[in-house]
C-alpha cells in the first residue's frame, strides 16, 4: 500500500493538538482506515479502535504464532501552536510537534503500514497525553504482553535503551509566627528553607568545598549506586514561595524539588529517604514535610534495557545510529516494566543552536523521518519476519 509519512507530517503539523487532541486523533484514525481499505487482500489487516482513556490502537495480526512488537508515541504537543512551514532549502519541516512527536508518529506509521508481519504481530499504540499525566498510557492494554516496545521520540536516529526517571515533590519547612520587629520569637521558615539549601557539609562529591543539605543528599551511604548507563541521579530545587505579610516572621515556606532518578529508586522510597534527610539537617524547632506532587498515574520511573537484546541490536542494525540514554523521562518506563523496550526517532531535543523540541524553533529533517521510517520497516521485517 502507498503512504507519504512526509505528507501526512505536514497535515498533522497543521492539525493542532496543543490543548485538546481530538482533531489530530481524528486524522490518525482516518489514516489507518483508509488503510485498512486499501488492503483487503492482506492476510494481516488492520483493526483499529480508540479505547476508553483515549488511545488509538491498531493491530496487525498474522494469525501464525511469534512475536509481539509495540510500536508507540504520542499525539498531543505543548503550547502553544507555532504555524507550520516547509523549507526546501533546509529539508526542514518546522511547527509545533515537528519533532516531538509527529515526525517519529509519521515514521512509525510509514513503517506499521508498510511491513504486515509473516508472523506474530505487530500493535501501533498512540497515547493521547504524554506531556502531561500519561493517563493515556497508564491505562493502555496491550494483548498478549509485549516481546518488544519502540517508543517514538526525537533520538536523532540514535537508539535509546535507557533514561532517568521523574519525580517531583514539595518541601514544606515550617516554624513559627511572630513581629517581624521581635524575630526571636518566633522561628522563621524562610530562613530555615535558606539553610537547607545551603546547609554547610564537606562531602566527597564537592572535594571539601561546603554542599547544601539537599546536594549532599546523594551523597548518603543508602543510596543507589550510579548506573553505568545512566550516571547519578540528579536533585534540583526549581521553585519557592513562603510568607504572608511583610512585618511577620513567616511560618510556613515551601520549595518544589525535581528528582532525575536512577534504577531502583521509586518515587515512595525516594520521598521517605528526603524527608529523614532534611529532617536530620533542619534547624532546631523546624518541621519539615517531603510531599510526592499529587497525579493519577505513576511517576515516570527510570528504565534500562540490555544493548543485546532484539530490539537494540535490530534497529541499531538498521538505523546506524548509536545505542545511548535518552536525554528526558519518557512513557517507554511503564512498557519497560514488563518488556524490552527502546526510544527511536527523528529529530532532537536541542541542538547546537539551543532548545528544539518544545521550543519556537522546533523542526524535524525530511531526510530524518525517512530514514527512520526505513529503518522501523527493516526491524519490523527481522524481528517479525
């Protein structure tokens, strides 16, 4: 059957789906029926359904037994919408969700359209809000468990095995009102955050230099030990607000913290092991509380998967790209957990130039999306075939 990834990039570039998906779901599903129209003779049609939390899926079922082969990405895009362009000159497709994630969507379905499995088969599965909850993902069920997941992002063709998890959590610090005028009667949480953050503690990681209390959490003797993959963790405070009037000392302050994490660390575990933490460095007469940020659907973990297995060696065999982590937490942590699992695609993240995806620059090469469409279709083929 025939199919322009290229043309159907630039429909769905121009189809917004920044603050509702609806509109672009519509579009993909039209393609795969007309698809499926097209290949009435094909011994693997096409069925396709969009199930309760908003997911497209389709199958490819050969009927003969073999393996089950996920590919997946997602369809919403963040705000706000940046007009579409071509640009010859470049070989550049630029707008909102080029790259991240219409240009591996149209990879993907080239190559899903493309390659009906001899065996086994093979699951298109798109989630309809990766850039905020993942709720899409969540409650995706995949039959029978997968064999192998190709998760679609902007890799520039490299083939991602592995990536830091996500969490995030509030630190409340709280002391007590009083007269700004009689500050020792009180106990001032905005100054008890400040020494937090810069708790003073030599530490192997600073070489004796002073460390904060939050960056001298990684250096306690529990924690994970640096993946070979992945590196360290990372803790990051990224916001902070406290107090309330402007003659008072404040009771109450709060910083927001971002965890990039490394196996095994779990969201829970991670939060108790803060909270002791901060708790052991706080000021006398201070409290502190570690919260987990409230979502429906589990903290995108980290994962690794082994640079031996099918899937890895399969699509690095057909891409020529290089096996490395992805660079930002993805929805491939909840299909890590029962399968092999990869990140693969056209595009970047950032370029020499600075930020790309999610960015008023964002663009994808035409020439990428085509390899990497060529490069899905051969792996289907082996591990399929």
């Amino acid at each position: 059957m025939s199919f322009d990834p290229i043309a159907f990039l630039e429909r769905a570039v121009q189809t917004p789906s920044h603050e509702d998906v609806g509109e672009m779901r519509d579009l993909l599903v039209e393609t795969l029926e007309g698809a499926d129209a097209d290949a009435e003779d094909d011994e693997s049609g096409i069925s396709v359904e969009v199930d309760d939390a908003g997911n497209t899926v389709a199958v490819r079922d050969s009927g003969r037994v073999g393996p089950h082969v996920v590919l997946n990405t997602h369809i919403d895009t963040v705000p706000p919408h940046v007009p579409f362009e071509r640009d010859e000159s470049s070989g550049e497709i630029r707008g909102r969700g080029s790259c991240d994630a219409k240009g591996p969507l149209a990879a993907m379905l080239a190559a899903f359209l493309s390659s009906p499995p001899e065996r086994g088969r093979v699951t298109l599965a798109i989630t309809p809000d990766e850039e905020t909850d993942s709720t899409g993902a969540a409650a995706l069920e995949l039959t029978p468990d997968p064999d192998a997941v190709i998760v679609g992002e902007p890799t520039e063709l490299d083939v991602c095995n592995a990536a830091k998890g996500r969490f995030q959590a509030t630190v409340a610090v709280r002391g007590a009102n009083a007269h700004a005028a009689e500050p020792e009667s009180g106990v001032n949480a905005v100054r008890a955050a400040g020494d937090l953050l810069r708790e003073a503690s030599e530490t192997p990681r600073t070489s004796g230099a002073t460390a904060s209390a939050l960056d001298s959490f990684d250096d306690r003797k529990d924690r994970p030990d640096p993946s070979e993959l992945l590196g360290d963790s990372t803790l990051v405070p990224t916001t902070i607000e406290g107090g309330t009037a402007t003659n008072q000392v404040p009771a109450e302050c709060s910083f927001v913290v971002d965890r990039r994490s490394i196996p095994p660390e779990t969201a829970e575990g991670f939060r108790e092991a803060l909270a002791a933490h901060l708790r052991d460095h706080a000021p006398e007469g201070v409290e502190v509380e570690v919260t987990l940020a409230e979502r429906e659907t589990p903290f995108l973990a980290a994962f690794e998967t082994p640079a031996d297995s099918a899937a890895v060696r399969e699509l690095r065999e057909a891409s020529g790209g290089e096996v490395r982590p992805f660079g930002a937490a993805t929805e491939a942590s909840y299909f890590a957990e029962t399968a092999p699992t990869v990140v693969f695609g056209p595009g970047a993240l950032a370029d020499d130039e600075g930020a790309v995806a999610h960015a008023p620059r964002e663009y994808v090469r035409i020439s990428e999306v085509e390899a990497a469409a060529e490069a899905l279709e051969t792996t289907l083929s082996r591990l399929c075939g």
